[in-house]
C-alpha cells in the first residue's frame, strides 16, 4: 500500500531537495541565508540582452514551452529586507526552514554513502523524479501569501511608517501597520512581447484550476501513507526510504496547495481596462523574444486553429538561463520540454 501510494506521488512531484534548481525548495528562510552566495555563482558576467531582470527583486516570468502552456517562476527573495524583519516571517515558516534543512541534511548524507543499497535507492528514486511534472514546481514557486514579501508606493513611505530603505514588507508587517492593497506596488509579470497578457493570464488561472485538485488528493493520500511504512523503519539496514519520501512529497504537495492559493489572491481581478490584475502588472520585454526568434518557429499563439507544438528548444533554454542570469531554473525548464514533447507526441498518436 504504502508502495503503491510512493508510485502515485512521485508522478505529482518536484525534484527532492535540488540545490543546482528551484532554490526556493529550501524554503523561505534558509534561501535568504544562501540568496548572495546562489547570485554570485549565477552571475558569471553573461552577455546582457536589453531590459536585463533584476534579480533582487519581486517579479513572476512567463517563459513559454508550447504555444498553449509556459512555465512561470516566481522571484522571491528575501535577501530584499532588513535583517530585523526576517523575525516577522510566521512560526510555521521557521519550522518548515529547519525541517527542510534537517531533510537536505539527511539525503545529502544517504547520497553521498557508499553502501551499495543506499546507491541504488539515490538512483532509483533521482530517476522517478524526472517524471514528475514541471507545473508542481511552477506553484511551489509562489509562496504562502503570509509569508510573501511586497514593495509599498510612495504613498505609503509618505506616511512614514516604512522604516526599511528597501520599501520592501513581509505580509505581517504590511497587516500590522494596516496598510491597504492600494498602497502595494503590483508585482511585475515578466513576459515575451509575443505572448498576449489575457493569453498569459488563463495559462497562469488554468495552472491554478487544474493543479488544484491533484494536489489536494495526494496531499491526503501521502499523509495516509506515511504510518504505514512505520515497519520499515524497524529494519536497522535499510533506510525507512518509503516514509521519508512520502513525507516529503506530502509537503510538495502542500507547498503547492499554497501556491495555488497565494495564486488566486494575486489573479483577483482589477475594475481597470489595463492588462493587470489588483496585484500582477503585465511587463513584455522584447529581449525575451529575441531569444526565441533565434529558433525561426513561429510566434503567433493567437493563429486560428492553430495545433500546439512545441516553441522552446534546448539552445533556446540555454541562452536565457545565461543572458538572464537563470541558471536555477535550466534543469526545470528542460524537465518541461521533454514533458511536453513527450505529451504532444503521444497526443499526436492518439
């Protein structure tokens, strides 16, 4: 049972504890601690493109895999506040950092072992990893709305209540000090020029709507399985392997569920006719384009009856990861297009 329950969530999941992607696994906290550090090592003097990103910012990118669906990623940094402020996170984000650094600790140590066992479960387990899709690290990207981090406008630094250079706020600081969405600055959406941003905007409500229940159901199902694999831990041998790994994907798939709903709070719809939402503002960038027009495909996602098909390409992935400093997200981005090759290549079969 617990096997089977392993079977299932490992094909909902995000990879386990990958340091060279998806920083933001690390969770919150222990992403500050290592923020600087993660941005020298991308940052190795790559040709700059126009309208390079700021990385130490708060910005969601669009990077489109087929002509239907992208990968989004959301920046969040907290290496942005002031030291001070790193104590108003919530109590449950500081025990998911020492959780999660515990979990890393752990595996690192089984990966790294040289009992033949231990080598083939690092193999077997890394191996299912790559089949998990690349959607549940696109929501786990966004975190909970309590710990999210925003930039208030002038109007609220006026005011003087803004103590921090940066004008950047955790979500308790920003409820204590009752300040109103109005006075937010809306997070940048980053896009290529050649996707619309209402075509943006279903993607990034369809990733939400559809995710939405997976999630839940193997939320639920992981949490279940995790005591039956409590015999395992029994045998001094081997690792009790099923349970950590169902624990762990119980709180993917919760980090997840987060996301979804920090997801929904910041598609709120807006009164205004300008392509935003209460909090998302829309920002194209051609750069972003000119990479893909390297691969001569066709851009037009809006084309009538049109067939999906793929638009990144592995040279394609490449050179955004180092014109705009986005190494983090290469093996993702990878993950993706073989995922939805694979996808759309069944399809064409059926």
């Amino acid at each position: 049972m617990a096997f089977h329950l392993m079977a299932h969530g490992i094909a909902r999941a995000g990879p386990l504890l990958r340091t060279s992607s998806a920083p933001y696994a690390l969770g919150p906290l222990v992403w500050a601690r290592t923020a600087s550090s993660v941005q020298n090592f991308t940052s190795t003097n790559p040709p700059k493109l126009r309208g390079a990103i700021d990385h130490d910012s708060i910005f969601v990118i669009s990077l489109p895999i087929t002509t239907k669906r992208s990968y989004f990623y959301c920046n969040h940094r907290p290496s942005v506040l002031d030291k001070s402020q790193l104590k108003t996170f919530p109590l449950v984000t500081k025990i998911e950092t020492k959780a999660t650094g515990l979990v890393k600790k752990g595996w690192n140590k089984l990966a790294n072992s040289e009992n033949r066992i231990n080598k083939s479960i690092i193999k077997y387990v890394t191996k299912l990893l790559y089949t998990i899709p690349y959607e549940e690290n696109c929501l786990r990207s966004f975190p909970s709305r309590n710990s999210m981090i925003r930039e208030v406008n002038e109007e609220a630094v006026s005011r003087g209540k803004i103590k921090t250079d940066s004008g950047a706020l955790v979500q308790q600081e920003i409820t204590n000090l009752n300040i109103p969405s109005e006075q937010l600055k809306r997070i940048p959406l980053i896009h290529p020029d050649f996707q619309k941003p209402q075509l943006v905007l279903d993607q990034l409500r369809q990733l939400g709507e559809v995710n939405r229940p997976t999630h839940l159901k193997y939320s639920i199902a992981c949490l279940v399985g995790v005591p039956l694999t409590l015999p395992f831990a029994l045998v001094p041998v081997v690792p009790n392997v099923p349970g950590f790994y169902l624990a762990y994907r119980a709180y993917c798939h919760i980090k997840a569920l987060l996301g979804v709903k920090h997801l929904d709070y910041l598609l709120e719809n807006d009164s205004t006719p300008t392509p935003a939402t209460k909090h998302l503002v829309f920002k194209d960038m051609g750069a972003l384009s000119e990479v893909y027009e390297q691969s001569g495909k066709d851009l037009d996602l809006e084309r009538t009856n049109r067939q999906e098909e793929v638009i990144i390409t592995k040279d394609i992935i490449e050179d955004l990861c180092s014109r705009f400093d986005l190494a983090h997200l290469k093996e993702d981005l990878k993950k993706a297009l073989d995922q939805e090759s694979k996808r759309l290549s069944k399809k064409t079969i059926e």
